[in-house]
C-alpha cells in the first residue's frame, strides 16, 4: 500500500467525516441533541428536535462529507502518487472506498464527542454519489417508499442498508465496491441496533413526532 496515496484518504476522510454537524446546529440552537430524543446526533433526530431547516442543513452537509471524502481525498491522494504510480481507475476507485469507509467512520465514531456519532446513512449516502450514483438513485427510491409505507424512518434506512450490495450489483459495480457496500451496509445496520429492538417492541417513533422535551433513548 502507498502510504502517500492512502493517508490523506485515511486522515482526512475520518477528521471530515468527524465534524458532529448534527451537534453543532442543535448547540447554535443552545440545545445538546445527545440529551433529547433518540439522543443521536444525526439529521432524523434533528428533523425531529429542531424542525424542517436544521434538519435538512445536517442532512445536506453529512451527506456532503462523505462525498467530498470520495471526490476530493481520493484525488489528492492519487496526484500525491502519481509520480511513482499513475491512478488507474482500480487504483482510484480503491482511494475513493478507502476515504468513503473513514469518513463513514469518522461520523460513526467522532473523536470530538467521545467517539459516539450518528448512524452513517447520509454520509454513506454521499459516499455512493460519488460511486455509483445510480445505485444510490435506486437505493433513495426504495428508502421513500418504505418510510411513506411505514412512516419509520429507522425501518427504511434498515432496508436500505440491506438491499445496497444487491443494488450495486444490479447496477454493475465492480466486486470490490460490491464487497464494500457489503460491509457498509451491515455497519449501517448495526448502528441501528437500539431501533431495531423498539421496531420489534413497538416504541419507535414515527415520521411527524416532535417531543423535544423527551429524555435521549438508550
């Protein structure tokens, strides 16, 4: 492994994906979104606390780092290289899951609060803009109509994240990002542990509720 290449995507990827944008929009707003909620820090449970527009501003900026992490990381890392060895498409495609998975991470486990983060949906959402955009397409398809069927948004994430190496490989990516998508999406599930239990015991919350004044789920 060429240490050039892949460091910025490793370093930078996690430290990008690591900005708790979630945090940051609910404290500007003088609350801690870990204490009210679900107590995550992602954009559902901004929706939920602070509304519409801070919602969709974590949503857009999470999403956001997990794409520049691709688009961005990926090619510094490559022209870091490139005197020694030219960024084949393999070449750069495996730069851009490496800066895809850390910033996922980085998001997940965000050093600044104690490595406890968000779920990853929206960054890995940006992550496979950058991939395979059209698998995201179909992916985002799949999530509506799940969440309008059912109005829980865990549910349809948990969906999502199940059928994503089956989608990227209706769509013709390659067996590595197949073997990515794999692992992304079981972390993705993973992350949703807590709403999986509520699913099945009938406590988790709908799409609509706003109870700002509710305790952080375990």
């Amino acid at each position: 492994m060429d240490f050039a290449a892949y460091a910025p995507c490793v370093i930078g990827g996690y430290f990008l994906g690591s900005i708790p944008t979630g945090y940051l929009v609910a404290r500007f707003r003088g609350v801690d979104i870990r204490t009210v909620g679900s107590g995550n820090i992602g954009a559902t449970n901004v929706f939920r606390i602070l509304g519409k527009g801070p919602g969709t501003f974590v949503l857009l900026a999470d999403a956001f780092k997990g794409f520049l992490a691709c688009w961005l990381l990926a090619r510094l890392g490559a022209n870091l290289a490139s005197a020694t060895t030219p960024a084949s498409p393999a070449r750069l495609e495996a730069l851009q899951l490496t800066a895809g998975i850390a910033a996922i991470l980085g998001h997940n486990y965000t050093c600044w609060l104690k490595f406890k983060g968000g779920k990853g949906i929206a960054t890995t959402a940006g992550v496979l803009l950058a991939l395979v955009p059209l698998a995201l397409g179909i992916l985002l398809s799949l999530w509506g109509i799940v969440l309008a069927l059912s109005r829980y948004v865990s549910l349809a994430s948990i969906i999502a994240a199940a059928a994503m190496p089956f989608v990227v490989w209706l769509t013709g990516g390659s067996t590595t990002v197949i073997g990515i998508t794999t692992v992304i999406g079981a972390l993705a599930i993973y992350k949703h542990k807590a709403n999986l239990q509520r699913l099945l015991a009938g406590t988790e919350n709908r799409i609509g509720t706003r109870k700002p004044s509710t305790p952080a789920a375990p």
